[in-house]
C-alpha cells in the first residue's frame, strides 16, 4: 500500500470513529433523580436520615431516590422533584 493510500484510510477511519462516539454521546437521555421508585436497598446516593447509597429501608420510599430518564421516572409514578418537608 503506497502512503498516500495510507493517509486517506487513516484519515477517514479517524473521521468515522469520531463521528460514531459523538452520535453515541448526543443522544444518551439525560438523567434525574426520581423520587419514590426506589426499591429497599437499591437507592443511589444520600437521603432521607443516611449517607450512602444502597440504604434505603423500604420499596418506594418518596423521600429516597434512583437516577433514570425524566421520562422512565413518570411512567414509573415516580417525581423529580423533593418530597416537601
């Protein structure tokens, strides 16, 4: 293979796997936290009297949170927003 061959096939391998990753990256929903869908033992992060995550003590708990998409978090009955306290 001559060089200048060598050069357009890197060129466009390059070009390809950049466009390929950013398409990837673009198009990831973005993700909340959802309040009351939670299950005992599967919350992610601090809340409601601890400090860690995996330590919810109940399903469902409305003052314990998980990230997922705005959308999955509605369709679950779940709220992005705090409970009030």
């Amino acid at each position: 293979m001559n060089l200048k061959k060598l050069a357009i096939a890197t060129a466009v391998g390059s070009f390809l796997a950049a466009g390929s990753m950013s398409a990837t990256a673009g198009d990831a929903p973005s993700k909340d936290k959802c309040y009351g869908v939670a299950k005992a033992g599967k919350n992610d992060c601090a809340g409601n009297g601890h400090s860690c995550a995996g330590q919810a003590k109940k399903d469902n708990d409305p003052n314990e949170w998980v990230h997922m998409p705005k959308a999955d978090c509605e369709k679950m009955g779940g709220k992005t927003e705090a409970p009030k306290k």
